[in-house]
C-alpha cells in the first residue's frame, strides 16, 4: 500500500430552497505526509498580513483590503505539486425531480459526493476524508457513502478508504482552502460579477489553470479537476 492521501471536502448552496440555481461540490486532495506542513504554510501566510492564526479562510470574506492575502494563497496551492482540486458543479438544481427516482434531497446530495470522490480514490493508495459538517444528522448517511465507494474500489476489507468523517472549518487550513475553491467555483457558476476582489481571484485561477472554470476539464487533470453534472434524459447522471 502507497501514501496516505487527505482529501478536504466542502460545498455551496447545497440547500434545496436556497433560492441558487447552481450547486457546487469541491474536494482539496494532499498527501498526509504534507499535510502538517500546508497547514503550518497558511497559518505563516495570515501572519504576513497581519491576521489571526484563527482568521478563518472563507471565499465569503473576500474582499479589496485582503485581496493580496487571497492571492497569496491562491499561488501557494498551485506551486504545491503535491496538492489538487476538483469541483462537481450541478449548473440548476432548479430542474431535479427527486420523487421521480424515489430519493430525497439528501440522498442525492450523497450520491453527487459518491460522484465527485470516486475518481481520486486509488487502490494503490490510502484515503482519509474529511467533510465540513452539515448538520447534525449526516453520521448514518457519511456511513453510506463510505460503504459505496468502498464497494466501488472492491475495498471489502475497508484498506483503501480508511476514514471518512465530519470536521469543521475553522480546526483545518487546508479545508478553508477547499471553501476558498468552492466558492469561487459557485460564484462563477452563478454568473455573479459584481464583487471586484473575488473577480480577481477567479481570474487569477483562470490565469494559473488555463481553464475557463465554466466546462469540463480532462477526466485526468489532477491538478484542477471541473466536471459540469447534467442528468440525462434517462434520468441517469451524466458523470
């Protein structure tokens, strides 16, 4: 068995009443190995811009005065070889259906987690995954999820996918990082323009991926994956 990799999860406009048409899922993957380290990185980039070790990291605080902050960490993850991210962006939620294939909301929701893991779990290597809470309810469904991809990776033994769990934010760098991601991914997504220092960043990962941030990426770009969900017109996702 290889490294052990940590992958941090986290979402935007999940909620089915929300009242944003698009939906975005983002996992930051590192190895564990490097991981104390990264974390130790971000908290040494807030102390050059004067911020709290406890300033936490979120595409919701953006803004002109801490512009060159954002920008630092966005550079500080893309010359990080050993790092990467991917989004599963679902354009409108406004066109699911979910009593016509006898599922919740939250069950969809788990199934679209399944979908945006299941292509950076190996079986070469082992995985802990970290998801940002989402309420107090998810142990029994965050079970599930493991069990799925588990029996995806034939991983019977549970060996490959050794933890998936819930954390919160605020405890990890590297899953601020992933809302950072997330969130930019969302607002762009959305067609939202009117903030100039997030209009930065995101063309700042524009300039940095080459990617547009509005279509599918590769299947094997490691780096910054995007994949763009649309369910068929089977009903069936089209992943």
């Amino acid at each position: 068995m290889g490294k052990i990799i940590n992958i941090y999860c986290d979402e935007s406009c999940h909620l089915p009443n929300d009242g944003q048409r698009a939906m975005v899922l983002g996992a930051l993957w590192s190895d564990k190995a490097g991981a104390s380290t990264y974390n130790q990185e971000i908290a040494k980039i807030k102390a050059r811009h004067n911020l709290s070790p406890f300033f936490e990291i979120k595409w919701s605080k953006i803004s002109l005065g801490k512009r060159d902050f954002y920008y630092e960490l966005v550079n500080y993850f893309f010359d990080q070889s050993s790092m990467g991210f991917r989004a599963w962006v679902i354009p409108d939620k406004s066109i699911l259906v979910h009593t016509n294939y006898n599922q919740t909301h939250d069950e969809w929701y788990y199934k679209m987690y399944f979908y945006l893991l299941r292509n950076l779990i190996t079986p070469e290597n082992k995985f802990h995954v970290y998801i940002d809470i989402k309420d107090t309810r998810s142990r029994k469904k965050l079970s599930k999820l493991r069990e799925v991809l588990c029996n995806a990776n034939y991983d019977f033994s549970r060996e490959i996918i050794e933890r998936i769990q819930h954390v919160r934010s605020h405890d990890i760098g590297l899953l601020q990082l992933a809302d950072l991601f997330v969130g930019a991914i969302s607002y762009h997504a959305r067609g939202l323009s009117g903030n100039t220092a997030k209009n930065d960043i995101i063309g700042l990962i524009k300039k940095r991926t080459g990617f547009s941030l509005l279509r599918n990426t590769l299947p094997g770009e490691r780096k910054f994956n995007i994949c763009i969900w649309r369910p068929d017109s089977a009903g069936f996702e089209n992943a």
